[in-house]
C-alpha cells in the first residue's frame, strides 16, 4: 500500500510517500516559498532528484508541480495517481473534537474549519492542502491527524486556566497542546526500546526544534504539556517568548502597542532570537557564546532553565519517571544544550553520562550514566512516519 503524508503551511508544501507497512520511503519533496515569485519546488526518490522554479502562485499549482514531479517518467516515484492508495495530513489544529486521527469526508472538513480562529495560520493551509489532494486523488481515504489529538488525556486541572469558566464554555479557551504527533511517536519508540508495554510507561519527552514542548506521559497518555490554546506558551522557542506575566502585555498596551504588534512581537521577534539580538539557531549561539558573545549565552542559558523548570514539575506531577526523551532538532543533536538541561539534577536521580551525551547525535539511544535512576534517551521524531502510520492503521481494510 502506497500512502502520500501531507504537511501544508502558509507558503510550503512538503510531502512523502510511503511504502507501507514497510515503511519504506519511496519519495519526499517539497514546495517551497508559494505565492512567491521564488517559489521552488524538489522531489527526491531512489531514481534521483527533480527541482523545478515553475511559477507557483498558489496551492492548486503548488499540488499540480507535485502531481507531475511524482509521475516524472525519469525521476519520478509513480506511473499512474491510482497507485496512490490513500493521503495522510498534518492538522495543526484539532480542538475539543479530535482525539485521535479520523478518516476525512465533508463534516471532518467543517470541524477543522469550525477551529480556524484557534489556529488562524496554520488550519486554512492545513484544509485547502485536504481539498487539494480530494480533488486530485479522487475518492481514495484520506485521514487528518492533529497536533492536538495526543493531548486529549489531559485532565481538566491541567487543561484549565485560571479564567471564569465562561471563557472556556463560550470561547473555548483551554490549554490543548501541540507537537501530539511527536510527543506520541517518541513516546511509543522510548517504550519499545525500554522493554515496557506502550500504556505502562512514564515519561517525560522533550521535543526542541525552533517550535518546542515538554509533555508529562502517564502510562503512555500524556497528562500535561507545556503549550497552551496556542503554541506560544510554554519553553522558550527560536523565536517565540513562552511563558510570560499577562501584566507585560497590559502595560505594553499602554505604551502604545496594539494586537498585531503584540502578536509580531512575541511570535517573531522573541524567544532565542529576542534575548540574543542576533539568531534564533542554537548553533549559532553556541558559537557566538563560546566566542564571549554575552547575550547569546544568556539566551541559551534561559532556554536551558526553562526546560529544566518544566522537568521539575512533570517528575512533580508524573512521581514515577521512567525516561527523559530528547527530540527535535535541538532535542536530538545538541548535545551541549542537553547538559546545559540536565546538569546539577543528581539529586533528582538524573546524571548524563558526558561521553555518551556527546557522541550521541541523530540516533537512538540511552545517555545517562550507570548511576542514574532516571534513563535519559534520544529519540529522533518523524512526524511523516508517524501520518503513515495511523493513515495506515486506518485505511488497510
Ligand atoms: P522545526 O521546529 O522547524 O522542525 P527542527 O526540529 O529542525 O525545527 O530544529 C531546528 C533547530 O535545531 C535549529 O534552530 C537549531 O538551533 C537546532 N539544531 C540543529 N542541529 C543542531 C546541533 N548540532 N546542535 C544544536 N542545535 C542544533
């Protein structure tokens, strides 16, 4: 069975086709910059590479690039759409509704539209990528799988803020949590590799990228996470501030800022890239730290101290913690950043083994020293796989 695994954004398109229930990969590409009088287009299967700048002005002409580089007769991965035996999407956004991933038809489409204010940059180009590829497939399954959907085991007194109760009923404001399809797919492999049955273990799963979230997974359901209504709360991101005191954002309305410069200011300019004054890359900061760079350090020191603060809390709230479970770009290649974490936590049960931690990169495995209570692991995501996994699961009958 063939299944394409879609993730549309505002301005790209990436996508894979998987051989299942091998899990082979047959082809992965990617549009890039759509609108754009740039826009770019790659494809790259075992035949080779197709990159073409055709003018893509919108995602219609973005899907039909991908439909013609898949059945390229040269470098392509497909003679006829009709191998093609169902689609998996990415859905930011699920709201109350979803707890898991569902076979799409018209109503699915309405639910993930009845969330569009929840989520007003990425559901729209989540639905229009769901209708392109109907329109292009014809009437093979299709599944949406949310963000959220993993996080649906959260208790109310870790979903609810702190509000009267009418802002939840009236406008749905909870916390719901993202990065559901890593925080499940890390926390499913870490079980598998700890020899413990997937609905026994607890964990905590870091995922840092340039978007990041901790999750606390009890028996194998996660039971709190550190993003809240949107993805801005929580850890300290690339660009992204996380948590912060809602009085700043009173008195910077005093001071003559209004919702959209709030919006710009603590989505885009804040975070990493806020403190240090020049990069959102921890790659870079570790060298311009190293090279004395006083600012960067102090990003990534409050990067650092953040995540250790959520780790506090989650063993506070799990009690038992099995595993720590780095992943995501920072997650599983930084080795620095995963000290920086977990340094001075002995008494905690937790001590990285230093060598272990720095020749670990990209690939799974344990990092903590022998005398550690807690094992620290990393996990690389693969969100796609994961898509291809549960369309799978889904669709085979
Ligand atoms: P996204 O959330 O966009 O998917 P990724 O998971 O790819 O992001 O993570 C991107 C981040 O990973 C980059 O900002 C970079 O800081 C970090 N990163 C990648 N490689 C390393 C490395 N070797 N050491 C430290 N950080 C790294």
């Amino acid at each position: 069975m063939k299944i394409l695994v879609f993730n549309c954004g505002s301005s790209s398109i990436k996508f894979k086709l998987f051989h299942m229930p091998d899990e082979n990969v047959l082809a992965e590409g990617l549009v890039e910059r759509v609108g754009s009088k740039d826009a770019f287009a790659s494809l790259k299967t075992p035949q080779g590479k197709t990159e073409t700048n055709l003018s893509i002005v919108d995602y219609p002409s973005g899907f039909s690039v991908i439909k013609s580089m898949l059945l390229n007769p040269e470098h392509g991965a497909i003679k006829s759409l009709s191998e093609v035996n169902a689609c998996g999407h990415r859905v930011v956004h699920g709201g109350e509704s979803f707890g898991g991933s569902m076979p799409i038809d018209d109503e699915l489409e309405t639910g993930i539209e009845a969330v569009f204010e929840l989520a007003p940059l990425h559901n729209p180009p989540n639905l229009t990528g769901i209708q392109q590829a109907r329109l292009i497939f014809g009437d093979i399954p299709q599944v949406a799988c949310f963000d959220t959907a993993f996080h649906h085991s959260i208790p109310e007194r870790a979903y609810r803020y702190a509000l009267p109760e009418k802002l939840y009923t009236e406008y749905k404001v909870r916390r719901y949590g993202f990065h559901g399809m890593s925080h499940q797919f890390v926390a499913r492999q870490a079980a598998q590799m700890l020899g413990m049955h997937k609905y026994s273990v607890n964990l905590i799963t870091c995922h840092l990228g340039n978007g990041s979230s901790v999750a606390a997974i009890r028996d194998g359901h996660s039971v709190d996470t550190s993003m809240g209504l949107t993805p801005l709360e929580g850890l300290v991101m690339g660009t992204r501030s996380g948590d912060l005191d809602p009085g700043i954002l009173f008195y910077l309305c005093r001071k003559g800022y209004d919702t959209d410069s709030l919006d710009t200011l603590l989505n885009k300019q804040s975070g990493l890239l806020g403190i240090s004054g020049s990069s959102n890359d921890v790659r870079d900061l570790e060298l311009k730290a190293d090279g004395g760079d006083e600012r960067a350090e102090l990003a990534l020191d409050i990067f650092a101290y953040r995540i250790k603060k959520y780790i506090g809390a989650y063993m506070a709230v799990l009690n038992r913690v099995d595993a720590i479970v780095f992943t995501g770009g920072i997650g599983e290649n930084g080795a620095a950043m995963r000290n920086r974490i977990l340094s001075n936590m002995d008494q905690q049960g937790i001590i990285i083994d230093e060598m272990r931690n720095s020749v670990h990169a990209g690939v799974p495995g344990e990092i903590q020293a022998q005398t550690s209570r807690i094992k620290v692991m990393i996990i690389p995501t693969n969100e796609e796989l994961a898509i291809a996994r549960d369309t799978f699961k889904l669709t085979k009958n």
